[in-house]
C-alpha cells in the first residue's frame, strides 16, 4: 500500500516535469537560451528572399581547405577535395579558397545532395573549352563568394562537348542545385557557348562587380532568380536575365543592373519584382517581359531602346520611376490568347520555332478562322481577359517615349487601366494609329483615374478617354492640326496658375490630362504650342476640341480599335470576321519569340498581303483635315447599303461600366488606391506577407521542416522525460 502511494506521487512528478520542461523549450528564446540555427534555412530578418549565407560574403580561412590552380594542373591542401586529370573537384560540404590560373579544366562540385559548399574565389582565372569552368554537379548549396579586392575571370569554349551537352550544360558557370554569388571583388564570365551563368535550382545574387558576355542568355536561372548589392553589367545575344522555368520569380531589391540585349532586357516565366535598385536597359526585343505579372515598388528603370517597353499579364506601379523609349507600346497588359480580337497578338508564351507571325503559316498565308467564332464568342471570351489583365498606377513616376511608332500605344490594356496615383508622361507622334491610352472598351473594360497627374500625347484618331466615372477630373482634347515637338502643354487655372505643365518632345494631335486641381464645373485655359483654348468641365470625363475624332468616354471613332484594325484598314471585314483580324496581323503587341522578334513581325506584316495597307504617297498618309479619316481609294473599301458603315455590337457604356439598367457606378464600387482591377494583393508585395506567400516553394518548404523539427524536438524530450521517470519508478518498485 506504502509502495503504491509512493508510486502515484512519482509518476504526478515525472508528468508535472515534462509539462515544465515542454513549456521551456517553447519559450527558450524568450528566455535567454540560445537557439542554434542554420543560417541557410531560416530567411533573414529583412527580407524574405535572401537567407543569412546569402548575404555573408566574409570569410574566416582558418580551416578551410586551399585549392592552387597550377597551369594545366592543381594542388589540394587539406581534405575534400582532389584533382582529376586537368579538373579540380570538390567532394564534400565545407569552405574552399581557390587561387591562381587554371587553362583548360574545369572546377567541379560533385558532393553530397544535403551538403553545403562554400567556394572564395581570390584572384582566379578558370578557362575551360569543351565544358562550364565552374560547374556544379551535385550538392544542397553552394555559396561563390568573390574575395575583396580580387579580379576573377571565368571563360568557356565556343563549343561544349558530347558529355556536357548530353549533361544539358548551359553556361560557363553551369549548377545543377542552388548557387549564390556573393562578396566584394569582381567576376567576369565570358561564355562563347550558350548563357553566361545557368542553374538549374535558385539563382542568388547578393554582391560583387559581375560582367557578363554570352551569346545566348546573360544569366539563365530555372526555378528563380533574385539580386540585390550587386553591380552586373551583361551584353547578351538573346535575353539579359531570365528565368525558365512556370511561374519562377525574378527579383531586385538593391545594386544595379545595365543589360544590353538582342532578344528581351528581363525575360520571366513568373512574376518580376522590383523593390529597389536601379535598371538601366537597351533591348531589341521587350525592354522587361514576364509571362505574369510586373510589380515595381521602388527604384529605378530606364529603358533606352525596346520594341515594347513593358509587357506582362498585369503591371502594376506603386512606387519608383520608369522611363521608357520603345518602338511600339510603353505598357502591355497583354491577356488573352492570340485567337481573340485585341488580346495581345500571337504566342504570348515563349518558345516553339521561329517562324511567320501568323504560327505554322508562310507568309502571306492567312491562318483558318476557328469554326464556330461568332461575334458572341467573341465578346464573351474578350470579358474573361479583361478580369485577370489590367494596368495600374499607384505611385512613382512614369515616362513613355516613341517617336517612331506607326500603331503604337502608350498604355495598352486589354483589360482595365487604373490611375489613382503617381505622375504619367506619354509622347506618341501624332499620326498614324498612336494612341497614348489603350484598354478593351469593347469588352467591357475601364479606364479610371482617381488620383495623380497625367499628360497622355498621341494620335486623335484612336485617342480613348477616362471613364466618366472616375472619382477625379479628366479632359481629351482633339486638335484641329498636329502640334509640333518640343511644344510646351500648359494648363492654366481661372486665375492664371499654372497646374500642369510639359514640353512634349514629340507632335500630338490628341492629349488626355487630369491633375488633382481640376474641379467639375470650372474652367481652364488649355495651351498647346500655338493653340490655346479655354476648356469648361462640364462632366468628369470631359472631351473638347474641333477634330472631334476621339473616343470619349469608352467610346468609338476612327477605326474598330479593339478588333485588331487600324484607322485605315477595313473596319468592316474586322467586324465580320474578328477571329480571322486577329491573326491575320492587323495587331502584332505579344508576338514571342515562337513567332519572331518586333523586327521580324514588322517585316511579315509588311510581306502578308492579308495584312498590306493601302498604298500611300511618299509611303506616309495623307494629312487628315480636322481629325478626318482618310478616303480610302476607289473599291478599297466594300460598299455598303447607303454609303453607312456596318453597326459595332452595342458595348456599355464606361460611364456606367458594370452596372445594371444602365445606372451610374457608385464610386465606392471603385478600385482603391492601393489595389487595381481583378487584383489579388499583388500590391501587398512589399510586405511581409505577401512577400513570404510569394517566396516560392522552396521557402515554404523550409518553414514546414523548421516547424517540424520543433515540434519533434519537443516531442522527444519529452517522451525521454517521461520514460527516464517512469525507469526510475519502476526501479524504486523493484528495491522498495
């Protein structure tokens, strides 16, 4: 009985011991424990994109093992490492200082699949002609930090051999796992073969002066690639960074980048965020292109030379400044497939064979109209695109230049455009078909602006205007006669003050301006070179001017716009027919590189009889008296009963787009300031919790282990608790 009492109170012990000591390791940290960690698992405090190994370049050499390139040959000092023929491999986790030149050979990792290799490159010249000359075969991570001081150069031959190409290696830095490049000295890659650096994992870079030169990518990276405090200068034959792989992320937090490129400046299959540094871009192709979405939040982009400027499924601007130089749109929100009117042109995707713009056609061949494509489908599928596809302006500055677009847009939407912040400034010349704002009125869409300022030049023959139920004032005004470049754009309050002001650098026969000093029911002095006009607000979207050629408020002049036709191409056989206009070529926005570059869409364009415009003196149109369209010559255009053009399909009106019985859209069915049509938080980037819900799959993976093995560490102290007590209760039994 004695026995028994006392082996109740043990056992009431051993449970109160274990409740305690699980509550301390809970709340160990709290309490002055330390908590060991590797530095690799768990992000760093300020940013959820770079873990603490990414962000230490220094180093401690005592302990690591000395590498000697030696000509042909090298020298291992320490262990785990050897030397195979003409290449060094490194076989296990550790830290590694490789010195001197090596002329044909390669250093390899070649460890084990949850090791971690740290590599200090010190003053090194790597050349290797038939393979990468640093590749990584095999290891969890390996960190190339570049020594402080130190000039490091890394070259590849022209031609890989049968080995490396079976082992599919893509640059002369090649991974297989995760790589991060870090430190304070200098890298240069010159690759003569494929990208500059390729990995097939996550590609960190987080320091150092990189150059890179490469025939194919600067640098490729599958799964994600993200940079900050690092300077990298890339001249690449197709595009500058990339990222390969369905929804891999590319991200810039600080440093710099300047890439000139002959395909795209910034190609990515996933989202691309910017939240800081500074881009400095010349590309043949799109200055930046992701195949998702662009957000920038801060920082710096100068686009100096591109065919499209920016082009994603949506582009949002809260922060920043951007300046744009392109040959066709600034902005693309390029939703929808090639197989709808106005959705963003052929192959929105990468890859497939180069080849006519039109897909498997020759040129001048014109693809099949799909059976069934009537104007219902049409609209129907046009609305869906129009949800998930949007351009929006929160904050920063933003500057679009084209002085040599014939059928180019500033904004081009196919879905909505949103302003409710920030500065625009849009120069378009003003002939041809160049509209300095563009969205999908035919499906649906809007064009809103509640905050900011804005001067939109461009064309008045496809010029659209602010919805009239946008919560801040709007004007388009048309102008009788082109207004010549460098012209000053003065907007000048009852009172003579100046509001809003720019000198345009190109000619423009249509402007859209808004500020946030314009009040409904007053009036304004407009100045445009040598035209001056007083302008009385008599809506929230006001429309002014003689040409009287402009889209007020969603609606329609000069052209059906959205179908893919130009002002001066047939707006009839658009309308019959609008699967066929829209790949016939009429609107070549979207066309990858599956279908050729802008350059070489042009050229098809211009060689497909389906998509020939009308002969013109001197190869330019004819000038348009007060904004007219026009005359087409005789038996170009299909006669209609009467002389009337066919009737468009009836689209609501964007004053009261969204609503029922035509009734007015209250403005707090509006879009807020910090969140654009159909948006999803994407504007929530910069936090910290859509940062780590963006993080990718690797970050996700790591906080599940970190949670388990806590929750197993607890366990099994506690298990070990409670079965040392239970021991010992058991042995007081035995001996009692």
């Amino acid at each position: 009985m004695q026995a028994n009492r006392h082996f109740d109170r043990i056992c009431l012990a051993v449970l109160i011991c274990t409740v305690l000591l699980t509550v301390l390791f809970m709340n160990g940290e709290s309490l002055g424990i330390q908590v060991v960690r590797d530095l690799d698992t768990d992000t760093n405090e300020g940013s959820a994109w770079f873990t603490e190994n990414d962000l230490d370049g220094s180093w401690d050499t005592e302990g690591a093992v000395w590498i000697t390139l030696e000509g042909s040959t090298a020298s291992v000092k320490g262990n785990g490492a050897y030397v195979k023929g003409s290449d060094v491999v490194i076989a296990s986790s550790g830290r590694y200082i490789v010195t001197g030149e090596l002329t044909d050979g390669s250093l390899i990792v070649d460890a084990h699949n949850n090791s971690k290799v740290w590599i200090l490159l010190s003053g090194v010249s790597l050349t290797c002609r038939s393979d990468a000359a640093i590749r990584i075969d095999q290891a969890d991570k390996v960190f190339l930090t570049l020594a402080e001081g130190t000039e490091n150069v890394v070259t590849s031959g022209e031609t890989y051999s049968e080995e490396a190409l079976s082992d599919n290696t893509g640059g002369a830095i090649f991974s297989h796992d995760d790589l991060t490049v870090n430190g304070s000295g200098s890298l240069t890659v010159s690759a003569s073969c494929k990208h500059g650096i390729d990995a097939n994992d996550d590609l960190v870079i987080t320091g150092g002066t990189v150059v890179i030169e490469a025939p194919a990518d600067g640098i490729h990276a599958s799964d994600s690639l993200r940079i900050c405090s690092a300077d990298l200068t890339i001249n690449a034959g197709d595009d500058g960074l990339s990222t390969g792989e369905e929804n891999a992320p590319l991200y810039m937090e600080s440093g710099s980048v300047s890439i000139t490129a002959g395909g795209d400046g910034i190609h990515s299959a996933g989202d691309i965020t910017l939240a800081g540094g500074s881009l400095v871009i010349s590309a043949e192709d799109d200055g930046i292109h992701s195949d998702t979405s662009f957000l920038i939040t801060d920082g710096s982009v100068v686009i100096n030379e591109s065919y499209e400027g920016i082009e994603a499924l949506t582009i949002d601007q809260q922060g920043g400044d951007i300046s744009i130089v392109s040959s066709d749109d600034g902005f693309n929100a390029n939703g929808g497939s090639s197989g709808q009117p106005g959705m963003g042109g052929f192959g929105g995707g990468r890859g497939g064979s180069r080849q006519d713009a039109s897909g498997d056609q020759g040129a001048g061949e014109m693809p099949e109209s799909p059976p069934e494509a009537d104007i219902t489908d049409t609209e129907a599928s046009a609305e869906s695109s129009a949800s998930d596809t949007w351009i929006h302006i929160s904050g920063g500055s933003l500057t679009i230049l084209n002085g040599t677009g014939r059928d180019a847009d500033g904004l081009d939407s196919n879905g909505d455009v949103l302003i409710s912040g920030g500065t625009v400034r849009i120069s378009l010349i003003g002939s041809g078909g160049n509209s300095a704002i563009d969205y999908n009125s035919e499906g649906g869409a809007s064009c809103l602006i509640t905050g900011g300022t804005v001067i939109a030049c461009g064309a008045s023959s496809m010029a659209e205007a602010f919805d009239e139920s946008s919560a801040q004032c709007a004007v388009l005004l048309s102008l009788s006669q082109e207004t010549e470049a460098g012209s000053l754009f003065d907007l000048l309050s009852e009172d003579g003050t100046s509001l809003l002001s720019w000198e345009v650098p190109y000619s423009f026969t249509s402007v859209s301006f808004s500020c946030p000093e314009m009040e409904k029911g007053r009036s304004y002095t407009v100045k445009a070179g040598d035209h001056e006009e007083s302008v009385t607000l008599t809506a929230m979207s006001t429309s002014a001017g003689t040409a009287g050629t402009g889209m007020s408020s969603g609606g329609m002049a000069g052209g059906f716009r959205g179908g893919g036709g130009r002002p001066d191409q047939d707006a009839s056989a658009a309308y019959e027919d609008p699967a066929e206009s829209s790949s016939s070529g009429f609107r070549r926005e979207g066309a990858r590189k599956g279908g050729g570059r802008g350059r070489d869409r042009e050229a098809s364009f211009e060689e497909s009889s389906a998509g020939e415009m009308p002969e013109m003196p001197g190869g330019e149109p004819p000038e348009m008296p007060d904004g007219e369209m026009p005359q087409m010559p005789d038996g170009e255009m299909p006669q209609m009963p009467d002389g009337e053009m066919p009737q468009m399909p009836q689209t609501p009106d964007q004053g009261t787009a969204g609503t029922e019985d035509g009734e007015d859209a209250s403005l707090q069915d509006l879009p807020s300031d910090s969140q654009g049509p159909g948006m999803t938080g994407r504007e929530e980037a910069a936090g910290s919790d859509n940062t780590a819900s963006s993080s990718g799959p690797e970050e996700a993976a790591e906080k599940t282990s970190s949670y388990d093995s806590e929750t197993y560490l607890l366990s099994a102290a506690s298990v070990m608790v409670l079965a040392a007590g239970l021991a010992a209760a058991l042995a007081f039994r035995r001996h009692r």
